[in-house]
C-alpha cells in the first residue's frame, strides 16, 4: 500500500513539473 502512496505522488510530482514548464514555455512565447 505504501509503494502505491509513493508512486502516485511520484506521478503527481511528474504531471505538476510538466506543467511548470508547458507554463514556463508559454509564458516566454507571449
């Protein structure tokens, strides 16, 4: 269960750092 926990906020961490950037990038465009 615990491996579960960690994985997913792995994921979660993952997901959010995409869209730091996606943000980022977008952010230097406009």
């Amino acid at each position: 269960i615990k491996i579960q926990i960690k994985k997913k906020i792995y994921t979660y961490n993952l997901i959010l750092k995409k869209r730091d950037q996606i943000l980022v990038s977008n952010a230097r465009f406009h």
